[in-house]
C-alpha cells in the first residue's frame, strides 16, 4: 500500500514538477468513520492506546476528557463527533494520536491509524469552495476510491 | 566565565535594587518630617556610594555618574548640615531625589531588560550642578571653596589626621597582580570599611576619582590609616574577605617618629615601610593568634546584624523544589495507597507509611514558608505612588499601611503589584475629591486617606484598598455602562452589587477624562484578570460620599491542597477539605421540597440547598435516590449549600494540576471547576470549586 502511494506520487511529481525540487512531507493517516484523514506528522507526538479518559463536566460532547499521560494533563477530542457524525466506540483499533500544535497538547480519538506515507505538498489540492466540510485544509485523491483528507491542525485548537 | 559575570550582574541587581528601596524610604520619611536628619543624610551618602562603587566596578557609567553626583550634593550637605539649606530649596532637594532615583531606577531596569544603558546623562549632571550651586551661594564663600577642594584636602586631611597620638595604625593593601581597575578596587574596599568605621584615613586620597592612581597602588600598594589598633583589627576581616587583595602588611609607626611623619601622605610610605621589618609578623597569612579571636567578633556586630542570616537564592531553584516536592506528595500517596496493599495487614507498613506522611507534611511546610515573602514590598511602593500623584493631582493624601508583615507566597506578592498600584492610582485620582473644600463640605477630614492591609484568613490573605473619597454612584455607573453598551439586562434589575460589578467589565472607566495616571478604562478589568490568574477574587464595595473599598482574597498557596475524594458514578472529585463543614446520610423524610421542587435541608436551624452532582454534571450514576447516597455541606455564609455524591472515598492530599489550556476556551471555570489533580493509581480527579460552583447552580435546573 505504502509503496503503492510512493510510486504514485513520483509519477504525479515528475509529471507536474519536472523543474522544481521539492522534498516530500511525511504524514499519518487515519481513519475516522470510514473517512481517511492525513496529519502532517511533525504534529504527532505519540499514538496510544492505553489510557483512561477522565470525563470533564460541561463541555461540548466531542470533547471525551483528559488523560493523564506521565504526568501531563491532555484533553481528548472525538474526531468523529467534532465532525458532527455519531460518537466512537472504543474498539480493539480505536486509539488517540496526541498531538503537539504550538506547543499545546491534544489528543485526538481516531477509529484506527494507518500508516506514515511521503506526500508532496504541491500534490494538494484545496477544498471545493462550498465545502462544509470542517478542519480540512486540502484533499488528495489516492485512487479512484480513496481520497485522503488533510486536517488543519490549527483549527483543530481553535 | 559568562556565567560568573551573570552571577555578578545578577548580585549587582539585587543589591542596587534594595539600596534604591531603601533610598526611597529614607526619602520618604525625610519627606514627611520636612529635613532630612543627619542619620538620613549619612544614609542616602553611603547608599549612593556603594552604588556608584558597585557600578563602576560593572562599568555602568549612566549609574555611576548619577550617584557619583548625588554623593557629591550630599558630601556638601553633609560637610554644611542641613540647616544651610532654606526651604525653598530644601523642596527642590526633595524633587530632585526622587527624580534621580526614579533614574537610577530606570536605568537598573534598562540593565534587567537587557537594553542598552543611556549614554548621556549630561542634563541630569547640570541639574545636580546648578542646585549643588544654588545652596552653595547661600553658603559661606569659603566653604564653597572647600568643596572645590575637596580632594587636595583630603590628602591633607590624610596627612594631618594620620596617628598624631601615636596609637594609630596603617594597613598596606596589596591587589592581585594584573587584576585591574586597582584604584576602583581599593575604593570599594574603603567603602566597606566606612560602613564600621567612619575615620578611615587612606592614601592615594583620590582613587575614586583619579584613574592614575592605579598605577602608585600597583607600584606602592594602598594604604589604609586606623585611629587605633582595635580598629585596624576589625578591618582585616573585610580586607581578608575582599577579593583581588594579594596580600596585607600591618604597619605600626612607634610613637617617637610621630612627629615626623605628620608632613604629607607621600612620605609616610618609605617611613612606614621602615617599620615593616620592626612589626612581627606582619602578613596576612600568619596573623597573630591574639588578633584572629577579637576581630570575627567585633565584626559580627557591626556588619552581620541583618545580612549574616540570609541568602538569596534564584527564584527557579525554590520553583524547582517546589514542583518536586509536589511530585513527592503524588507518590507518598501512590505508595501508601497502592490497591495491591489492599486487605492486607500491615502493622509495621501503616506506621513508616505514617512517620513517612508526616516528614513529607513538614517538608512540604518547609518549601511553602521559604516562598513565603512579606507583602511590605509591593505595599511600600505604593507610599511613593501616593506621593507623586498627590502631588501632580494637587490633592493631599496620605496612605496607612496596615499588616505589611503578612507573608504570603513570593508569585502572589508579584502579582499583586500592578492590581494594587492600579487601585490606588483609581482611588487618587477618582476617589479622592478634587478639592479639599469638597471634602469639608462633605464633612471630612481635609486630608483624603487610603488605607491598604493585607490579613490572613485561614487559607486565603485578604487585601483591601480602601479610600474614604466620594465613592462610586450606581446612577452615573449605570449611565456609562450603557452607553458603552455593557448592560445585559434591564437597568432596573441591577442590584448594588452588579452595579459595583460593572466596574470591573472590560472598557469600562468611571473618569470622563484619560489622565496620566488612570481612566484608560483598562485598568479594573485588569485588576480582576490577575487576581483571577492567581485564584482569587476581587470584590468591590462602596458608599456614595463615603468611600470606596476594594478587596481582594487570594488563597494563600495554589499547589496542593488537602482534599476530600468523592465518587459519582465513574467520576471522581475532589473537595477541599477547607470547604466542608459536615458531611451526613439522609433520611427521606428529612428531604423538604420548596414549589419548584428544589429538594431542601435543615441543618444547624438553617436550611439549605441539595445540589446533586450527577446532575450538575450529566453524570451516569446508580444512586440516584438521596438516603442512598451522601451529602457534603460546604461552602460559607450565603454560598453554603450541600452536595449529593455516591460515596465518600477518603481524604488525601493533593497537587492542584490546571486543566489544559483547550479546554479554558469553554469557560470551564464557571462550571465549578478549580483544576484536577493526579491520583495515586494514576487517574485523574476533578477538584471542585465550591464558590464558584453555587454561582453555577442559579442555572442549573432542579
């Protein structure tokens, strides 16, 4: 599958970037709701999947609580349900994937991680302007299936 | 190397800084005693002498040239005492002081931020010049001449006052080779030991102001003259301790040549220097033993008084220990709480496990009180503010300081700084009447009052900032807030309180005007923010005509708390144990319903509110049924109310965590909710906000 993407991705760059050198990027994806979204994987802190959510009172739903991760105090957010889709149930795949966006902590609740693949940033493209689709800031198509969603991380703070 | 420069920079700003508090409240009592007494005028010199002294050794020219010029005022104040100066010019003094140390301090604050010191500093030279002379004119001619001579006399003076008598000493100084700047070196060393003995004679006279003389100290060494030998003993000890000093001679002239030597300072040396071979044992590396036993002593009293006790220690360090020792109080818990020791009996285990809480209880103790500062700093500042704004304002004002001795934690005195000088400035410039006939009229004594205190309470320190001005006026407060369009409800349902309350909501400023000094409508909502930031409150009351009183209560430390742990369904919170009064089982027919069905107690002859957490919260629980559970009662006064939790988990001490930053976004403190806290197995636990949470219940449906 990696390598899948890898070949593609050099064709596509050597089709559309013959003269301009540029190093891929790396990202995780991740599946939510049969949905495969891409993070860029400076972000990532750590993947985990042991961990108890303590629930915090009076916030919005997607908000699932905070975790104690070695004496650090993370809040955990349902990608699904901050999509406004059904809320996750934690399954033997489901894990969070913390991530580090300036300097902030945050863990986001994902059905399954995939994988770690080389992308080109110039391969992106941007969301169709009437998208109501929230935190993605581009969209790449894979196959003739599979699209990957980027998510915006910065949005995801706000 | 850098570092140890840092070490001296750091050393250096430390000692300005309390130096220049100091100064300000010597100023401030000569002030307000209209002279300065011979002891302020003696302080203020030696204050702006190891400033200068200090500062040359760093190469601060702004710094030194400003206290080199103060000194040289006050030499000549000192020299003609004060009552040569009428008091027209003694007020000027007065503005002058203060306008200099206000440099002096913005130029140590240039050196804390980094920024490059300023470079000229002539104006300020010609105001000290043009007062120094003012005054001098007044005085006779002759004593002006005095001071233009003021180094040839003293070398004179060095010649003439050397040991007439013949019980007089010298002490050669030598410096380390190549150390540098030697006449600044034996200028520091001349000030330390003016601090015990004022007649200290010394050759080359002029080393603080001749750079020349670097090379005769190098050459000749520096000479230092005691009237007596007992002087000369107590001194060692601060040369010993100097550094760069290479070595010491002790010179004693024998009685007959006396005579001889009086002529001047520059023949003392070669005779001197011919008794070196007629002292025994003369150097420093082999005193005499009869000299080593009386000298630490005499030089205790004299210098030790307030400085042998106390260290100063980088603010990270204490910050440092004291994360630890939260990290300490975590794991005692998690070790003695540990569930695999569960059902076991452990006899000798629960006994260590006991001695173990309470070593960590009085470490923990320990930790808190090294933070602990008195809030005198933050408060003395203050005198100064009402100083000048009484002044500039035209008002006159004085404060009272009450319980400057409370301590409490140093990063609470930091920020209580600015929402103090923020309250004092409002109540200067807008709480004070304008005129002193106002205040007649009103039947007030002419002269406005601030008082500021702060006391304890238990668990929190209060502050107050109150002024017996005209007060704040609920109609005009409303008029304002509506026209900047704060108002959420109609203005007849405002009470006092929300009224008063409006005063603290964003970009809001009773004055019509911006003055200097408030009414940029930032300054109250300010107030409010850092006291928040620090887990307190402000809460302002006021009497049309009468005053107005600020106050604020900060709980004393932030970090751990003793907590009660209590169950809801899944969840765990905590209560803090300074909040409950009692906790009790129920009976159904204790339950009394009010007509919305609110479910009420009686207890003590009082009756109060049932809150039930899992409904606050949304909280999944089988216990639903009141009898079933357990009440909490906690809170204070009108904000007292009982909480329904599932159990009672036990009582532990813990570490307050703020919650994440991401979830402050949510306005997570109105719910009820001060922080969490890490447990011993590992889970977190929510700690309860109790004031805060009875704010929240007014929404809550029953």
């Amino acid at each position: 599958m990696t390598e899948e993407f890898n070949e593609m991705d050099m064709e596509r760059s050597q089709a559309l970037n013959v003269e301009i050198k540029e190093e891929p990027k790396k990202f995780l994806t991740f599946l939510s709701d049969g949905l495969t979204f891409a993070i860029d994987a400076t972000n990532v802190g750590e993947i985990i999947t042991n961990y108890s959510i303590t629930i915090v009172p009076n916030v919005p739903s997607f908000i699932k609580g905070i975790i104690n991760l070695r004496g650090q105090i993370i809040p955990i957010i349902d990608i699904r349900e901050r999509m406004h889709k059904m809320p996750l149930e934690g399954t033997d795949t489901s894990c969070i994937i913390v991530l580090d966006i300036d300097s902030t902590s945050i863990g986001i609740f994902v059905d399954a991680v995939s994988h770690v693949v080389d992308i080109y940033e110039s391969n992106i493209s941007a969301m169709p302007p009437n998208s109501s689709q929230e935190l993605v800031k581009g969209m790449m198509s894979l196959s003739k299936e599979q699209v990957i969603l980027f998510l915006d991380c910065e949005l995801l703070l706000q | 190397m850098d570092n140890g420069m840092e070490n001296m920079l750091d050393m250096y700003l430390f000692e300005t800084n309390s130096l220049l508090e100091q100064l300000d409240e010597v100023l401030l009592d000569a002030e307000s005693a209209d002279t300065f007494t011979t002891d302020s005028v003696n302080e203020i010199f030696r204050i702006m002498h190891t400033i200068k002294g200090s500062s040359a050794m760093m190469e601060f020219s702004s710094l030194m040239t400003i206290a080199h010029r103060i000194e040289d005022l006050f030499f000549f104040i000192r020299e003609n005492t004060i009552d040569s100066i009428d008091e027209e010019h003694k007020k000027e003094l007065f503005n002058l002081m203060f306008f200099s140390t206000d440099m002096l301090r913005a130029e140590v604050e240039k050196l804390e931020n980094n920024e490059p010191l300023t470079s000229n500093v002539d104006s300020f030279v010609e105001k000290v010049n043009s007062f120094l002379n003012k005054i001098s004119n007044k005085t006779d001619e002759t004593e002006t001449a005095k001071k233009e001579g003021e180094n040839d006399q003293k070398s004179e003076n060095c010649s003439t006052e050397l040991p007439q008598d013949g019980s007089g000493a010298f002490l050669k100084v030598t410096f380390d080779e190549g150390c540098g700047m030697e006449n600044l070196r034996a200028f520091m060393l001349v000030t330390s030991i003016k601090d015990i003995y004022e007649n200290l004679t010394f050759y080359p006279s002029d080393v603080e102001t001749n750079p020349d003389t670097a090379a005769v100290i190098i050459e000749k060494g520096f000479l230092l003259g005691f009237d007596t030998k007992q002087t000369l003993e107590t001194a060692l000890n601060i040369v010993q301790s100097s550094g760069n000093v290479q070595s010491y001679e002790i010179l004693m002239p024998p009685q007959a040549e006396q005579e001889d030597n009086v002529p001047a300072a520059k023949e003392n040396e070669p005779v001197a220097q011919n008794h070196i071979d007629a002292t025994p044992a003369p150097k420093v590396q082999a005193p005499t033993p009869n000299i080593q036993p009386s000298a630490p002593n005499t030089n205790v009293t004299h210098v030790g008084a307030n400085k042998q006790s106390l260290i100063s220690v980088n603010l990270s360090k204490l910050d440092k220990l004291m994360m630890l020792m939260g990290e300490l109080v975590i794991t005692e818990s998690m070790v003695t709480s540990s569930p695999e020791l569960q059902g076991l009996k452990l006899d000798n285990f629960t006994k260590s496990a006991r001695q173990l809480r309470k070593l960590t209880d009085d470490l923990q103790d320990t930790v808190m009180s090294i933070r602990m500062i008195p809030v005198a700093g933050a408060f003395q500042k203050m005198n100064r503010i009402v100083r000048d704004m009484s002044k500039s304002l035209n008002k006159n004002v004085r404060l009272t300081i009450i319980g400057e001795d409370t301590e409490v934690d140093k990063t609470i005195v930091d920020s209580i700084g600015d929402p103090i000088m923020h309250m004092v400035r409002n109540s200067m410039d807008h709480g004070i009447e304008e005129t002193v006939e106002e205040r007649i009229r009103a039947g007030k004594n002419p002269q406005g009052e601030i008082i500021l205190s702060a006391e304890h309470t238990g668990s929190e320190v209060i502050i107050t900032i109150q002024d017996d001005g005209k007060g704040a006026d609920p109609v005009k407060i409303l008029e304002k807030a509506r026209r900047n369009g704060i108002l959420t409800k109609p203005e007849s349902e405002y009470s006092q309180k929300e009224i008063l309350a409006l005063l603290m909501a964003p970009g809001f400023s009773t004055n019509e005007q911006v003055t200097e000094y408030s009414g940029r409508g930032v300054g109250m909502d300010v107030v409010k923010k850092n006291i928040e930031k620090i887990a307190g409150t402000v809460t302002i009351t006021s009497e049309l005509g009468k005053g107005m009183c600020t106050t604020m209560k900060i709980p004393l430390t932030m970090a751990i708390v003793d907590g009660m742990e209590v169950s809801v369904g899944k969840s765990i919170f905590t209560i803090p144990i300074s909040d409950i009064k009692q906790s009790f089982k129920i009976t159904p027919e204790e339950i009394i319903y009010d007509a919305q069905g609110q479910e009420i107690v009686k207890r003590m002859d009082n009756f109060y509110p049932i809150i039930r957490v899992h409904r606050l919260y949304n909280i999944d629980t089988e216990i639903t049924n009141l009898e079933d559970g357990i009440l909490v009662w906690v809170g204070e006064g009108d904000k007292s109310y009982c909480l329904f939790v599932d159990e009672l988990m036990g009582e532990q001490q813990v570490v307050v965590k703020p919650l994440p930053s991401y979830l402050s976004t949510y306005n997570i403190k109105k719910s009820g909710i001060a922080g969490c806290t890490i447990l011993g197995d590992g889970n977190i636990s929510i700690i309860l906000d109790i004031a805060t949470l009875h704010h929240n219940t007014s929404d809550y449906a029953y």
